[in-house]
C-alpha cells in the first residue's frame, strides 16, 4: 500500500488556498489522478467511471444524482456491471 499523498499533492502547495484551488479545477480543469491499480478491479473499475463520469466539466455531460444512485446499488448488491 502507497502512503498517503492528497489529491492534487503535486500541483498545490501542503495548504492550497480556495483561490489556487478554483483555478486549478475550474480554469485549468485539473482532476485528481486515479491509480491505474484502482481501475484493475471490475467493481472499483465501475466506481472509478461513475466518479470521472461526475467531473466533465460540461454540466450536461455529467452523470444525474440518479444514475450514481443506481451505479452504487448495483455495486452494493455484488454486480459487476452498472446499468446505463
């Protein structure tokens, strides 16, 4: 297990501002990065793309309160794929 390091630990310095962090995710469009080991695992796979699917930065691309809603009661119910 790697230890810990913050979202954006690379790109903000240990105590960001709000303003720092607004330009960063709302002008330059930052995402934190997901481990590629997180995606290996189908169900962590599926979480990964609903969380990823939530950042498009086009508000009606994102996924509805809705549909993650599903997406997690599928994972909680053991199924390896979320509905569409």
């Amino acid at each position: 297990v790697k230890s810990y390091e913050p979202a954006f630990g690379f790109k903000v310095c240990e105590q960001p501002s709000v303003d720092s962090m607004r330009d960063l995710v709302l002008r330059d469009r930052g995402r934190p990065d997901i481990p590629p080991t997180w995606t290996q695992h189908q169900g962590m796979n599926v979480f990964c793309s609903t969380i990823t699917e939530c950042w498009d930065h086009d508000p009606e691309a994102r996924l509805t309160v809705h549909c993650v809603g599903e997406r997690l009661n599928v994972l909680q119910r053991g199924c390896i794929e979320a509905p569409k």
